[in-house]
C-alpha cells in the first residue's frame, strides 16, 4: 500500500462521492488517500481494522477463506463502496478478506478517530445502515441463487449482465474469479461454457464471449444477478 499525497485528487474523490456530505471538516483532516496494487492485500481476516475505507477506483474483491482451503468470494466491488462497516462499530477483528484485482484507489480513515469521533454523527449512521442493507441484500441474493439455480442459468444471467451493445463480452475477471463468483469449480465452469457453445448460444474465443443467440441465452438467465 502507498499514500498518495496528492490533495487535489483526494478532494476530487471526496466531492465526487459527497463524502463531505458526511463528515465535518474535521474529519476530513484525517482523510488520506491510498493506492493498492493488483493482487496486494487491502484487509485480512482476523487482523484489527486500521482504516475505514471508501473505495473509490479501481477492482477488488471480498471473499472468505473456508476450512477446507477454498475460497467462497462474497462479492465484486467495481463502483463506489464502504470496507469496515462492521468492524468499526463492534470493534471486532476483520470478517473477510479483501484485495485488489486491479491497481485500485481507497480513502481510508483511522478506525480509532472514526469511533470516537461519530459514534453521534446521524448522517454517517444512516449512510452505514444503507450501506449494511445493500451489502445484505446483494449477499443474500447471491447465495440464494447459487443455491438454487442450476449453473448454466447462474452463468447465462452473468454474461447478459456484462454484455455490451455489440453483443459481445471482454472477461475482465479470471474465470477462476467467475467459477467463486457463481460457487462452482473451474472445471465445471469450463464444462459450461463449453455447453452454452455446443448449443450455439455463444462462440468463446479467449477472454472474448460473443453472443449468437441473445434470446435464448435470456431465457436460460432468468433474471438472476439482475
């Protein structure tokens, strides 16, 4: 991890996020601005919570490590979003694991600053309930659908998420990512694939998905990860 001392791009990633909507200028003197390269660890689980981060460019992703060595991944964060949220309230050590898929940008805050400073803020508490509601709902949501929706649906409504309007795909994520992602082995994944090609629904060509059939591959998504 590097701090960037660059204040003009820090309060660029303030303004552009309203974070100072939330804070008062005190806080924001504690902000600071930190680069993660890709593949570097930004939170490890059971380690204490340093910073509350605001990622705000970049790729990472979240994922836990199971007993048996294998990795469940919990979600993709590509957009706007909080890291700590539970952490820096039950003052408990990290939950997940967190790292950067790609060179990526965070503004952090000293967990210790942050809980004895806005313990009464109302506009950071109510931002964190919806913060902890729409990571909720995402996370139920997905486990829900790996559960119960066979993989060729999961994979179907992935690709139609990502597709563009030339109606083909460029995999930013491994497909050992994808395989996490939908909770199934790459193996299978690649089984997959290999059936939605046979069918003539897509041609793969490397990371390039192209879509020859967008209207059977719609009613194989069903609409999950929608």
């Amino acid at each position: 991890m590097k701090k960037i001392i660059n204040p003009k791009l820090l309060h660029h990633y303030i303004k552009k996020h309203h974070i100072d909507d939330i804070f008062d200028n005190e806080i924001l003197s504690h902000m600071e601005l930190h680069h993660y390269e890709k593949g570097e660890d930004i939170l490890q689980a059971k380690n204490q919570l340093l910073y509350y981060y605001f990622f705000v460019k970049g790729k990472i992703k979240i994922f836990s490590v199971l007993e048996n060595g294998k990795s469940l991944l919990l979600e993709f964060y590509t957009e706007f979003g909080t890291l700590g949220d539970i952490e820096l309230f039950k003052n408990v050590s990290i939950c997940s694991n967190v790292e950067a898929v790609k060179n990526s940008y965070l503004i952090g805050i000293p967990a210790n600053i942050l809980r004895e400073k806005c313990h009464d803020n109302i506009k950071f508490l109510k931002f964190m309930i919806n913060s902890l509601g729409i990571k909720l709902e995402s996370t139920s949501n997905n486990s829900s659908y790996n559960l119960l929706y066979p993989l060729i649906n999961r994979l179907s409504s992935y690709l139609l998420e990502h597709i563009t309007d030339k109606d083909y795909i460029v995999l930013n994520s491994s497909f050992k990512d994808i395989s996490e992602f939908l909770g199934t082995t790459y193996r299978h994944l690649h089984r997959t694939f290999h059936s939605l090609e046979s069918k003539g629904i897509i041609r793969c060509d490397g990371q390039t998905i192209y879509i020859l059939d967008k209207d059977q591959l719609k009613k194989l998504s069903k609409n999950l990860y929608r």
